[in-house]
C-alpha cells in the first residue's frame, strides 16, 4: 500500500471534520466578567507587541488562567502579598487565609479559563515561563453577529485563548521562568530594533514581520494590501523561509565537510529554535515538521515523500486542536501543499510547454484552485491577479530574505554599512506595493462570489479529486473542462429569493434588500458604537451574499449612526470592490440639509455616484417589490432630521414591510395620516423606529398599521435603553413577534409565495 499515513491521516481528518461541525461554535464567553476589573493568575506563554488604541502595547499571552470575581480581588491582593511562589497549583496554596476561606475563594470567587491576553500598561514586563498576577478591565471575545462577519469568539478559541485584560498592570511575578525562551524572545527584540534602524518604518515594518514573524505593529493598509492581492502568505514563517534560510544553512555547514548527522542535527536545531522565536505558528510548524523530514530522508538516503510528510505535519497539529480544521491559516498552508503535491502533477501531463517560467505559472495554479474553496469560505472573494503577481514575488524572495539577514548582522556590527547593503531589499518591498497597487486598478481585481454551499464545496473538491486520480487517462481538453467546471460548481450563485436583512451593527441601522430577481439595496449603513462598521460588518456580509453591485442605497436621514458606513464605503469606493448604482437622500428643503447630508452628496460625486432625491408619492419596482416613499412629502422643513426620515412601504405578492428609520414626533403624525389616506395597514413586518425608543412607535402608529412582526436594531446594553419598554408593551399589546439584533443578531425574513421565514443568526438551527 503506497502512502500508508497519508490514508491513516485522510481518515482522522474525516473523523475530526464530523466532530467539529457540533463544536465549532462551542466556545465559551464569559459575559459575567464583562467590563469589570478583575485580577488574574497565569504562566505567561509568548510576549509580542501591537498597535492597540492607535499605540503600541506589550500583549502578553497567558495560559492555565485562574480569574478572581470583581468580589474578591481585595482577598486576591492578600493572598499574592502572602504567597512565596505562584502558579495555578500554588496560586491558593501559600496564603496565611484559613482552610475555610480559601476553599470557598476557590469555589465561590475564580473562574478557571485556558488562556487570556493581556494588554499590559505598566512599566514591569514579566518573563516567559513565569507564574504572573494581573489586574485590568476583562473583555471577552464575541462570536460573529452577522453572516460574514469575522467570529473573533471562535478564532481565539482555536488559539486557546477565551478573553482579554485591558489595561493590565503586573501584580507580581515569580522568580522562576523559562530562561531558553525568554532569551530567544530578547534576541527577536534586538534583531527588531535593528531592522527599524537599518529600513525606512514602513520597510522595517514588513521586514520584521517576514523574517521575525512580527506581525502585531505591521500597518493595516499594508497588511490589507497584500491580502487583497494574495500575497500575504510572504508574512508568515513558513516553508518558503525554512527552504531559504534552513537549507541554505544546511548546505553552508556541509561545506566545513563536517559529519552529515551534524549538520543535519544543527540545522534542524537552528529551526526549531527559529521557530519558537517567531511565535510557531501554524504554518511555522507545517513547514518544521516536512524540514525535519526532508533532512532526515537525506540522513537515512531515503526518498522524500511530500505528502507523508505533509500528512504528519497535519496530524501533529490536528491532535493537538481538532478545531485548526476551522483555521484559514492551516487550510491555506495545506491546501497550498496539497496544490504542489496532488495538483501540480496532474497539471505536468497537460501543460503545452516546458519552460520554467510555465511551470511556475501552472505551479501558482494548482495552489490557487487547492486554495480557492479556502479563499471563498473565509473571504467570499478571490483575487484573479494573485496567480501572476506572485510570479514576481515568490521568486524574488530568495533574495529578500537573505538580504535582510545579511543587513542585520551588517546592521550589530556596522550600521552605515547595513544601511547601504539594505537598498536592494528596500527597491523589492517597493516593487511588491507598487505591482499590488497597479493589480488594484486593473478590471475585475477582486471576483465577489459569495460563501459557497458545503454540497458546492463538496462537488468542487470531488471533481479535482477525479481529475488527478485519472489525469494520465483523459485528454488535455478534458482536463481543463473538468477543471472548468468544477470552478463553476464552485462559484456559480443562482438569484436569491425576496429577502429581508437587518443587520446587527450595534447602535445604528442597516436594511439589506434582495428584490427575488438579482437586485440588491442597502436601506442606511452606520453605527454610533462600533467603528469601521463597513469594514467589519456591512461589506463582509455584502460579500458573503455575494453582492458585487448595490443598485440602490437609500438614506433615511444624515445621522452619524445610519451612515456612517455608507459615508465610509463612498470614502474607499474603489476598494471596497462594490459599486452602487444610485444614492437615494431624503428631499427636504435646502435649509433642513446639515453638514453630513451635504458630505454624502460630495463624497457620491467624488465616487461617480450618482444622487436622487426622494419624496412622498414618488414609487419604483425593484424586480419582484413594489417600492413605495411615505414620508417626507416634499421640500419639508424640520431641524430635527429624525423628523424626516424617509419611510418605504414595499410589498411583493401578501407580505408587506414599513420601513421608517428614526421616525418620531411631528414626522410620524404626518405619516400616521399617510397612512390612513392610502388605507395601508395589516402589514406583515414593521422595522421599529429609533431603536425602539419610547419616543416612537406610538400607540396610534401601532394600531393603525397592525404589525405581525417588528424588528428593533439596538446596541447590546446601550446607554439609551433601547428598546424601550413601552415600545415592546405597545407591540406585544396587538400580538406582535418582536425580533430584536442585540438577542438574535441579523435577523433574516424570506418570502416565497405566501410563506413568511424568519432566521435568527444567534439563534440558527
């Protein structure tokens, strides 16, 4: 049998994937703990630096994490300033408390957690390996409100990591630490200094996080330009580094014509000590393990097996954390693999040439459709260019990486000189940003396709399984229609159904609209309480619904927590990879228009966005809806911009939705009379106004309109108090279902026919 592990290992992964899909949500929060000062016990684990707040902070990880109650932390205090040494078996142990209290500070007063970051403030940096005791503000890590959103709750899990301390202050530390890691740790601290004195800041920034894995203090535009161009794989440690810098070591020693095993040994040693300097990562460890391997087929004049190895990389984290099968950075370290490994020589018996230049590129290829399920699961996009562009990087690496070397040695011993030698590697990273910018103005620099279905996934990965199982009994032309299709039944999305979505963005408001024939609307955008909210909430779930193009957002009013994600989407417009047909704003008289409504008006022109002003009685058929503006009538006046909300009444076949921003006051009793006039009432669905405020949604509005169901977007123990009491007293009282986005998140509400669903995306099945 060929490939004994690699079987034995398809068949764990198997095993782990079934068990997976019922724990991946599973990670625990402790809402209990939130926003309070509390003091925790732990062994610090690994140290690195970021920018937090707009500075840089020491973030210092710890593990076997005991965390006291807000209750008890004077006891805690006690407790440290009697202890003799600390640790999580000690933590308790030493105090001069009596039995009895100590055992009921154990049961009553800690809560036992795997791993906290801490965001350390204080002068004191404890050492790695010791036992510390901190003090900050704990803050837990949230899942994912939104489709698409990024579920920092399940991503720090795998890490094993459950919450954070900001604003730590080291209590106290032990004498004992890990003096091996914590010297590796000061030489990456003095390499770093270095390489900040030798390159300009932005150069320096990318040089240290390519050969030191410092990552935390890299420049999000620079971080975000590599990942849309996909390149960013060149900031982690991985298998493209150990084969420069492990190898090439190897093959420095065997010129001092030493025994093989020596060099074999050193060399390995060397990297795992490398390794643990840059923080071992997933890939980092992929990329030690097949090393060793490689190394140890040539030390036993074996053959090198890259898929053995690979399979035992895989196992070696996967037993570790099952949940790594979740990880987009382990998908994409082995999918590249198995691109290189499975892929590549299918790909070798139907390539037309045999230079090197098109090996390469069916190289990058195969890695690109290994990877291109990963890339859509995770991104809902795909950058087409990525596949050329790294035929000018990843070669060039080979240069890079060992010019940064010699200038940090040149660097301890002649910073002039190091200076001079670092020009090269200064011109390739400058190379690198310019090829990415000039990818970014090219048509079509980023495929939007949206979250494929598992069954999609499934058929994708069936078809190129086939493909290189038979790739040596099929011709060339159905080699590549099968890889065709299998893109095809990968990236295809059929029109979506009439759709409904409020999204969760905190203390604000943003309506998607599917109009059922392939249209697709934004009713506001913006939040008071979460920032960026267009990076993290608005276009990840555009992108996961695969939206490429808006063809209407609508405005109800200029305020900050309905726009300002629009605002920032018009701001970055080209960027965003999402157009919009139309920006449709309240036409109110010129004097009721603030400084924000006229902003949205420039920033529109800037973008080529065209601009229409929208009134009571004007109505438009977007595919399967009936669109309808209820309020404000024409050239109203109000200084008050809630009063003028923009109100849509749409309706498609017998479910209709009132739409009303945050309409209150003299504004919803114009609408009230609206609409009596036009005898609209009954509604399927009401979007409550104003965050549910006791302001609105009154009593009359209520009674006249008659909702079956009313969604309030909120934000999660908001200062206002929203929803009100009232408002949810005055819904019930006409038998309304009341959804609410700080309970349920996104809320979803599809029709088909005469069928009504709604989803809650904290309450999914």
């Amino acid at each position: 049998m060929r490939r004994p592990i690699c079987l034995i290992g398809l068949a764990f992964v198997a095993a782990l994937m079934a068990g997976t899909a019922l724990l991946v949500r599973g990670a625990q929060t402790f809402e209990s703990l939130e926003k309070e000062k509390v003091a925790a016990a732990g062994r610090v684990e690994w140290k690195e630096h970021r920018i937090s707040g707009g500075k840089e902070v020491l973030v210092v990880s710890l593990e076997q994490v005991i965390v006291l109650k807000p209750d008890q932390t004077s006891s805690l205090k006690q407790i440290i300033a009697d202890s003799d040494i600390i640790g999580p078996d000690h933590i308790l142990a030493d105090s001069k408390e009596s039995k009895k209290e100590k055992e009921k500070l154990r049961r009553e007063g800690t809560e036992q957690i795997k791993g906290i970051l801490c965001y350390l403030e204080g002068v004191e940096e404890p050492s790695i390996g010791s036992y510390v005791m901190m003090e900050g503000e704990f803050r837990s890590f949230r899942h994912a409100s939104n489709p698409g959103e990024f579920d920092a709750a399940n991503y720090y899990e795998i890490m094993g990591k459950q919450g954070r301390l900001m604003g730590s202050v080291c209590l106290a530390e032990s004498m004992e630490h890990n003096a091996f890691r914590e010297g590796l740790y000061r030489l990456k601290e003095y390499l770093l200094l270095l390489v900040r004195a030798v390159y300009p800041q932005n150069e320096a920034d990318i040089m240290g996080a390519m050969l030191l894995g410092e990552k935390g203090t890299l420049d999000p535009e620079i971080k975000s330009l590599y990942q849309q161009n996909g390149i960013i794989h060149i900031l982690s440690i991985s298998g493209l580094h150990l084969s420069v810098l492990g190898m090439g070591l190897y093959k420095a020693l065997r010129k001092f014509r030493l025994p093989n095993v020596v060099n074999i040994i050193f060399s390995a040693g060397m990297m795992y000590c490398f390794g643990i300097m840059t923080g071992m990562g997933v890939s980092t460890v992929r990329a030690l393990v097949m090393f060793c391997f490689h190394l140890g087929a040539r030390l036993l004049g074996r053959t090198y097996d890259m898929l053995t190895a690979m399979t035992v990389a895989a196992l070696s984290i996967l037993v570790q954390q099952p949940l790594y099968l979740t990880h987009s950075g382990f998908l994409f370290s082995f999918g590249a693999i198995c691109g290189i490994g499975l892929f590549l020589p299918a790909v070798e018996a139907h390539r037309l040439s045999g230079n090197r230049l098109v090996r390469a590129l069916f190289m990058g290829i195969g890695i690109s459709l290994s990877t291109l399920p990963v890339y859509l699961i995770f991104y809902y996009q795909f950058p087409p260019y990525s596949v050329l562009l790294n035929l000018l990087v990843i070669p060039c690496m080979s240069l890079l990486l060992p010019v940064g070397i010699v200038t940090m040695i040149a660097g301890a011993l002649l910073l002039p000189l190091a200076k001079y030698l670092a020009w090269p590697g200064i011109l390739l990273l400058r190379l690198y940003e310019k090829g990415c910018q000039v990818c970014l103005w090219l048509p079509g620099h980023q495929w939007i396709t949206g979250c494929p279905a598992w069954w999609q996934t499934a058929l994708f990965l069936v078809i190129l399984t086939g493909l290189i199982l038979f790739s040596g009994r099929i011709r060339s032309r159905q080699f590549w229609a099968g890889v065709l299709a299998a893109v095809l039944v990968l990236t295809v999305r059929l029109p979506q159904e009439f759709e409904i979505t409020v999204l969760d963005v905190g203390q604000g408001d943003c309506i998607y609209l599917s109009d059922g024939q392939g249209g697709h609307y934004l009713i506001d955008g913006g939040s008071s309480d979460k920032k960026d909210v267009e990076t993290y909430q608005i276009l990840p779930f555009l992108k996961y619904r695969g939206v490429r193009y808006l063809d209407g957002v609508f405005v109800t009013h200029p305020d900050s927590d309905h726009i300002s994600g629009i605002r920032g989407m018009l701001e970055a417009y080209e960027e965003s990879g999402i157009g919009m047909g139309c920006l449709f704003l309240p036409d109110v008289d010129w004097q009721s228009r603030n400084e924000e409504y006229h902003r949205l008006e420039l920033l529109a022109e800037e973008a080529g966005v065209p601009v229409r002003y929208i009134h009571a009685g004007q109505y438009m058929q977007c595919g399967k809806v009936m669109l309808t503006c209820i309020h404000p009538q024409e050239g109203f006046v109000s200084e008050d911009t809630n009063a003028f909300s923009t109100v849509l009444y749409l309706h498609v076949g017998a479910f209709s939705a009132l739409l009303t921003g945050d309409l209150e006051g003299e504004g919803e009793r114009m609408v009230i009379q609206s609409l009596r006039e036009k005898g609209i009432g009954n509604i399927t669905m009401l979007k409550a106004a104003h965050h549910g405020s006791g302001n609105s949604t009154s009593e009359e509005f209520v009674q006249i309109i008659n909702p079956r169901v009313a969604l309030i977007s909120a934000g999660r123990d908001n200062s206002y108090g929203h929803p009100h009491e009232e408002t949810l007293e005055r819904l019930a009282s006409c038998g309304c279902l009341v959804y609410q986005t700080p309970v349920s998140g996104a809320v979803t509400v599809r029709v088909k026919g005469d069928n009504v669903w709604i989803s809650e995306y904290l309450g999914r099945p």
